[in-house]
C-alpha cells in the first residue's frame, strides 16, 4: 500500500481539532486494512514529523433509510497519531 492508500483524509471535527490543539494528536480516516505500523511510516513521510503512537478504532456502518429503501454505510477505521515532543503540528484544518 502507498502512503497515499493508508491515509484517506484527515478528521476534521471538533474533537479532533481539540486534540491536535492541545495533545499533539492528529486525527485520519485510513484504509480498514493498514496496521499502526503503516500509519506511522505514512505519517512520518507525508508530514515529515516524528510519531510516538498510534492508536486505531474501527466503526462499524450505520443503518441508513431512504422512505422503503434501507442499507448501511459503509465500515470505516480511525486513527490517532501523536507526535513527538517538540514536533510542530502540520495545519490542515482549511482541508
């Protein structure tokens, strides 16, 4: 997989702006198959900054209706990477 396979977009919310505030941590949606391993290596090259954890959360789809027609969204998996100290945290809220 390529940097850009395992990391599909960064979260931009509330919670995740918080946090990269004031933790140091980012927030990804990356590919269901990547491991921390993949995410960390994908994180330090595309931002060029130094990871010292990783930590993932897989969401399961919610069940969505359209009047007859239901169906699910599709599962997804979350990331949160910290960096290290001292790293300065790259600003992609404007994303």
């Amino acid at each position: 997989m390529t940097v850009y396979e395992v990391i599909r977009r960064p979260l931009v919310t509330e919670k995740g702006v918080e946090k990269k505030d004031n933790e140091r941590t980012l927030c990804f949606e990356v590919a269901h198959a990547a491991n921390k391993t993949q995410v960390k290596s994908a994180v330090e090259k595309l931002f060029k900054v130094k990871v010292e954890e990783v930590r993932t959360a897989n969401f399961e789809g919610k069940l969505r209706r359209r009047g007859r027609f239901s169906g699910y969204r599709p599962d997804w998996k979350k990331a949160y990477v910290r960096l290290k100290e001292g790293e300065k945290v790259p600003d992609f809220s404007g994303v």
